[in-house]
C-alpha cells in the first residue's frame, strides 16, 4: 500500500467528487481510485446510493453524500433478474434528480476548494448531461478492461439478438462471431438474456464515455496494449490505464459482505501451491444442479479447497441446502466453504495454486497480480469476455467452455494444478505478475519523490 502523508500538500487542495454505481464489483475499484487520488493530493467527495452504500467509517479521509435512488422499488427482482441492462437503466433514470441536487448542492456550498472534476462509473451515463448543465468536466471510469468495451461496441445486440439465443443445437453455436473473432457465439449467449436491452443500455453508455472529458481503464498497458491503440482512435478522447488499482489499495475497506479471516489459519496449513480456490463473485448465480456439479468436482479431486459460496448465488436456496448428501462430513478438513472470503490475501497465500473464477474484472486483476493460474467459469455481462482474453489471448487459464459438469470440473483442475499445460500457464501469470510489479515500485518511487519535493517547498528550500 502506498503510505504517503496527505497532510503535506498545500493548503488550497482541489476537489474530485466521485459517483460509483452500487455493486462491489464496481464500488471497489471506484474506492481505490478515490485513494489513489487522494494520495495525489485531492480531497475527495463520494456520492453514492443508499444501496449497497460504502461504510463511511472505513473511510474517514473522503466525505460521502448518500442519494435517494429509488431501488427500493426494484430491489426484490434482483433474486431472481439476471438481466443486468434492467436494472442499469433504471438507476440511470431513478438517480437523474436526487443526483443533480446533490451535486449542485456541493458545487454552491460556500467557503469550499474548487471542484476539478467529477469521475462515474461509466455505467452512470446520465451523469454526463448533468455534468454539461453544471458545467463540470465528467471522467468516466470503467471497471472493465479494454477488451470488453471494444466487444461491446461492435456485437449486433440490436441488429442480430436471435445471435444470443442460439443453443448447443445450432451449427453456428461453435463458430466465431464475425463481429468480433475472438468470441464464439457459445459465448456471447452468456452475455445477456436481454440482447435489446444490453443494446440500449451499451449504445448509453458509449456515447456518453465519447462525450466526456477522458476515461479511465482499471488495467495496465502491458496486458492490453494493442487493444490500448484500437481505444484510442474509436474513442477519441484521453485515456488513462491507471491500473491495476488495488495494488495501490487493497478491497478490504469497501467490502459489503463481512470477510472470513478463519480461512487463512487454515490456509497456512496448506502444502505451497495445493488449494484449488473458488468463487464466483457478487452477483453471479448458478443453477441447483450446477451447484451440485461443483460440489461432486470437488470431492471427486484430491486437492485442498477453499469455496466461496455467497448466500444466494445458487438460485432459490438461501446458503447450503442444495449441497450433496454428507458432502460437509467428507470433506472434513481438505475443504472448508465461507460466506465471503479476503480475496486478495487468499490469492496472495503461497498455499493457493489456482483460482476457479467467474471472471469478474477485478477478480481476474487480481488474481494476475498474485500470478495464480485460472480455471475460467463466466457466468454473465463482461465475463465471458474476459474468460475469453484469459485463456485464448493471454493465456493464463483454462476455459470451462461448456458448462459445470463434474467430469469437465476435474479435467480442468487437473490441467491447470498437474500438467505441463498448468505449469505454462503458471509461467505466464508470474511473467505479467513480475510486470505490474515493476509497474507499481516506479509509480511508488515517484510518489515517494513528489512527497519529498513538496516537503523541501514546505520547509522553504527549493
Ligand atoms: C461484477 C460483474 O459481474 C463483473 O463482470 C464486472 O467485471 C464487475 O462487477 P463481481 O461479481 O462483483 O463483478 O466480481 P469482481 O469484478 O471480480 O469483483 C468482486 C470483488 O469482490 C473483488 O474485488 C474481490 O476481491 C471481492 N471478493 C470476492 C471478496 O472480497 N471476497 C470474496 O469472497 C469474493
């Protein structure tokens, strides 16, 4: 983490007031970037929803400004409404008023340092016309990577929806899609189940990233640069890959659900490189059935395993039920199941040999910075994607193409924990890891010399 002293700027510190949407995934890497910015000097403002509201406490340095976003009135779809467009855009609209008040309130409170910009999630697109009102410059952060938006901005989700109904059935289901190569259409059914929908809320938010003022990619340029130039002429605005962000700050502070710490006593137990980690995030579900697949997976495997199952991720129970019969009392102290885990410090424990992931960005930033090799499960929205940049363009996972399926489940453990093929793969990650490494003790070194030149101006030397 960096530890630089804030209180060493100079007295009149400019304002950035941030807007993240209200999901983990998302109020994350808005959180860390907060830090990052605040360690540059910035005070800082969070605007947020009262849903899945950040806990101030744990950020004493920034003031939050909580907003009425009306998803009380929606809030009992989200067990069962995997369309991730639905509810998107009805923050879009619900959030419009109780966010212009809000931040035209800020912008006239008197006796304040001047506001420099206002940075939302990209997913906010509204927020850009309220910007241009108040005469704001608007950053948009997106929390995906590069790969993704290109994607995006190029799959006929409103020209050819019936491409994402396809099934195992069609001949097509296998091929690549031609809008976009590197995707096969089994993988962008995955997507959406509401290819329309998906288009108009991707058409919003695109547009407004063109009409902003600049955008900032959680990613780092050693990973995408070619996809870094293509960014470049499509969406011709400045770009910042200021990523990955929690390298700077860890997720900890701005985790909604309480993390498990009895795991990583449990963990130090552990042979090097044995456990078979799994978790698919915060908002993915999965079926019974499949449920019972991973369950069978992973007491059909030798290994050590730490799974994350979330209350709610399998639909219709509300924690363990559907689990196999004894499945708790066989898998006595090879295995233990949490609620929610300290991720990065799992993935950072040198007794983690891979990570079975939904791909979620920040969980495959993560598990990239710690060199843990993956096991690839999408589930929904970027995730196929960036299953797809992991395991064929990167190359540092293997791809659970076809489902969860206990035979499937433990061909792909075994590939990425035993053979040849996993220790490639190994290979690869702790390559980019050794990367961002490097990335990160510069950017350190020279925050550490701003600090030390800002303390000569301070004490008079020049
Ligand atoms: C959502 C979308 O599903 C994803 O596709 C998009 O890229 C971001 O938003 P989410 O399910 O939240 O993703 O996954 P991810 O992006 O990986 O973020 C999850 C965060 O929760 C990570 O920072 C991870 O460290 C943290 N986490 C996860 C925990 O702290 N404990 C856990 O047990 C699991």
């Amino acid at each position: 983490m960096v530890t630089t002293d804030p209180s060493l700027r100079s007295a009149t510190r400019r304002r950035i007031i941030l807007f993240p949407t209200p999901f983990q995934g998302h109020i994350n890497p808005m959180l860390q970037l907060a830090n990052i910015l605040h360690t540059h000097g910035f005070q800082i403002t969070i605007i947020h929803a009262k849903f899945n509201a950040p806990n101030p406490s744990n950020h004493p340095h920034f003031s939050f400004k909580p907003i009425n976003d009306g998803f009380a009135e929606i809030a009992d779809q989200l067990a069962t409404n995997q369309d991730a467009s639905y509810v998107l855009k009805y923050l879009n609209k619900s959030c419009v008023d109780p966010f212009r008040d809000c931040l035209a309130g800020l912008l006239a409170e008197p006796g304040q340092d001047p506001v420099a910009c206002l940075i939302t999630d990209a997913a906010f697109y509204f927020a850009q016309a309220v910007a241009d009102e108040l005469k704001l410059p608007r950053m948009a952060l997106r929390t995906s990577n590069l790969g993704c938006v290109l994607a995006y901005d190029v799959l006929p989700f409103n020209s050819k929806p019936a491409c994402f109904y396809l099934t195992k059935q069609d001949t097509d289901y296998e091929a690549s899609v031609p809008e976009f190569p590197l995707l096969k259409f089994k993988d962008i059914v995955k997507i959406t189940t509401n290819p329309q929908g998906m288009g108009e809320f991707v058409t919003n938010m695109l547009t407004q990233m063109r009409a902003s003022s600049g955008i900032i990619w959680n990613t780092f340029k050693e990973l995408e640069e070619p996809d870094l130039e293509t960014i470049t002429q499509v969406f011709p605005v400045p770009s910042f890959t200021l990523g990955p962000f929690h390298e700077y700050f860890p997720a900890t502070s701005s985790s909604l659900i309480e993390q498990d710490r009895t795991i990583l006593s449990w963990l130090d137990k552990q042979a090097p490189k044995s456990v078979v980690y799994v978790s698919f995030g915060s908002v993915a579900r999965i079926t019974e059935s499949e449920f019972q697949e991973v369950a069978h997976g992973l007491s059909n495997i030798g290994f050590p395993f730490l799974w994350v199952v979330r209350p709610g991720t399998v639909a219709g129970s509300e924690w363990l039920e559907s689990l196999p019969e004894n499945f708790v009392e066989g898998m006595g102290e090879r295995g233990r199941i949490v609620k929610w885990s300290p991720q990065q410090e799992v993935l950072a424990h040198p007794a983690t040999g891979c990570f079975w992931t939904h791909n979620g960005w920040n969980s495959t930033l993560e598990s990239i910075c710690e060199g843990v090799p993956m096991i690839c499960s999408p589930c929904f929205v970027d995730q196929p994607i960036n299953a797809r940049y992991a395991s064929d363009v990167w190359k540092i996972g293997v791809f659970l193409e076809d489902g969860f399926e206990r035979t499937g489940i433990e061909m792909a453990i075994k590939r990425v924990m035993m053979d040849k093929e996993g220790e490639e793969i190994r290979e690869r990650i702790s390559c980019l890891k050794e990367k961002i490494s490097k990335q990160y003790y510069m950017n350190f070194l020279m925050i550490q010399r701003k600090e030390v030149m800002e303390r000569q101006e301070t004490n008079g030397f020049s």
